[in-house]
C-alpha cells in the first residue's frame, strides 16, 4: 500500500502523462502486478491484460480502481495460487453474509427490488455451503447484496458450460453526463484472462468504460470453477 502510494505521489508530482508499473511477490507466492497510470479510456484495461509477463500464470483476481475525475487509474492483477485457494473463509469473514441474508429471509426487503428475494437458497446450511466454496478474499471483501446476487447467477449455471449477467443501474454522475451500471458476469469453466478480455471487448464495443472491476473464482464441485467479474460500467447520455 505504501509502495503504491509513493507511486501515486511521484505521478502527480511530475506534472505529465506517466505510466507506473510495480511488481511484486505475495508471501504465498503470488505475483501482483500493479499499473498506474493518468488518464482514463475505453480500452485501456485490455492494454493492460496484454501487457502481463508471460510468467505471470493463471490470472486470479483483478482490481480495477478509476478516480472520479478521470485522472488516475490503479488496476491490480494477482495470480493464482493453490496455498490461497485452500484457505476458506472464516466465521468472521461470512458474518455480514449470514446475516444479510437472515434480514432477507425475514422478509425486511420486500419493497425494494434491488434486494433478492426470501428463497430456500439462502437458509444458513446452503448458504453457508456455498461460502465453503469460496476463496476468503472474495467472501471478506464482497458486498453480501451484491454477494447474494451473483449467487444466484452462480446457482443459475453450476456443473454447465454457460454464463450468466445481472445489471443493474446505479446512479448517474450529473457532472460527467454518463449513464453507469453494475454489470456482474459468471462464466463456467473459462480461464479468468480469457473470459475478462472477452468481455472488455464486448464493452467496448458498447463503448461502456470499466471505472471498478472486480474478479474471483468459485468451485464448482465436479464441473471446474465459476469465473465471477464484477464491473462498475459507464456510458455517454444521450
């Protein structure tokens, strides 16, 4: 974090359109890479995919962070590995899950279809399974509404060869005159780079820019895994 700070700190201080790349090792082993760069444009993460080291391996997870002016961007790509995957999420890390979901099953989120539904899915035991087959850094981390919605598009194509998208609209920026949406993606049995490039071409190719993205991976038990992406998404007004 401090690395990335002082990155950040000699960018603006030189005044011009500087690209930062920093590489570093986890204490498990993995490989992060991290660019920072000033400016923003659709595009630009693809560019960044392509430029990974050939050593990199398998793409693990991605965070993708855009300032509200458009003037900075640090995106994080971490590889894959097999000590992370094994470690499951703790009862501290699924406890905002748990409960969330106990709020909804209750019946407190009736009027507001931004929330899911009551639904068996979400009873403590399978629920609670399906945390088990998730890595802690993606259950520590998640948003439990938003949690609980890509569930349900893992639960609509589990031990498939499919995909599934939820979108959902969030409030326009009134000062930039743009459109933006949550688009959350789940592919089954895809590799992660691939399955992002895909999809950041398809964007832009809409012309939708990608200001957060968020990516992870779930087991699938006898099928592979679930490739989940979680994009913050913009677009011009008309």
């Amino acid at each position: 974090r401090v690395q990335r700070l002082q990155a950040i700190c000699a960018l603006q201080d030189t005044g011009t359109n500087t690209n930062i790349i920093l590489k570093s090792e986890n204490e498990d082993g993995r490989l992060e890479v991290t660019f920072i760069r000033s400016g923003n444009y659709t595009g630009q993460l693809r560019e960044m995919i392509a430029q990974l080291p050939r050593d990199f391996g398998p793409l693990c997870r991605v965070k993708v962070f855009t300032s509200t002016d458009q003037s900075l961007v640090l995106n994080m790509f971490t590889s894959g590995s097999e000590a992370d995957d094994g470690v499951k999420p703790s009862a501290q890390d699924r406890e905002a899950i748990v409960k969330y979901a106990a709020n909804v099953q209750a019946g407190n989120y009736l009027d507001d279809p931004r929330h899911p539904t009551p639904s068996p899915d979400l009873e403590p035991g399978p629920l609670n399974a399906h945390i088990d087959l998730c890595g802690r850094f993606h259950v520590a981390t998640a948003n439990p509404r938003r949690f609980l919605r890509i569930k349900a598009l893992y639960d609509r194509i589990a031990g498939s060869e499919n995909c599934a998208v939820d979108v959902e609209a969030y409030e326009p920026n009134l000062e930039l005159n743009d459109r933006r949406y949550w688009v959350s993606l789940a592919q089954s049995n895809v590799l992660p780079r691939v399955g992002l490039d895909k999809s950041l071409k398809l964007f832009g190719l809409h012309k939708l820019d990608v200001l957060r993205c968020h990516m992870d991976r779930v087991e699938d038990p006898g099928n592979g895994q679930v490739c989940f992406c979680l994009l913050y998404t913009s677009d011009a007004a008309d």
